[in-house]
C-alpha cells in the first residue's frame, strides 16, 4: 500500500472511530439523564471530575478506559463488535 493511501485510510479510520465516539457519547449521557444523576455523582464513581464528564457529554473524545469506568458508573457494558 503507498503511504498516500494509507494515510487516506487512517483518516477514514480516525472519521469513522470520532462518530462511533461522539455516539456513544451521547447514549452515556441520555442513560446519566435517564438514571437522573448529576454530572458530579457519575464522575465521582468513574474516578473523575464533573468536568471531564461535562467535556465527553459535549462531544470531547474519552480514552477507552475512561468510557469503560463512564459506562460502568452508569451500570452499563461497553462492547466492541
């Protein structure tokens, strides 16, 4: 592969992981909404600060072990297919 093309196919990557981020993202924050907990009660079971968790919600981009420790203070699964 030329380094053109792969670097046109990690831009792609990157698109495509960014969305996949940003929709889970959201679906954190509707579960959070629904469970009708604060911001500041889900960081501090994540091992966080609100603002971070105000940051992701926003669209920011959480390391993977941060959205395992999110999801999970939201008694949630993150599974990749």
């Amino acid at each position: 592969m030329t380094p053109a093309r792969l670097a046109i196919d990690r831009r792609v990557l990157a698109l495509s992981i960014t969305d996949e981020c940003r929709a889970l993202c959201h679906a954190l924050k509707r579960r959070r909404e629904a469970l009708r907990l604060t911001m500041s009660q889900v960081a501090a079971h994540a091992g966080t600060s609100r603002e971070m968790i105000r940051c992701w919600e926003a669209g920011g981009n959480p390391t993977l072990s941060h959205l395992v420790a999110w999801a999970r203070a939201l008694d949630c699964e993150i599974v990749i297919a």
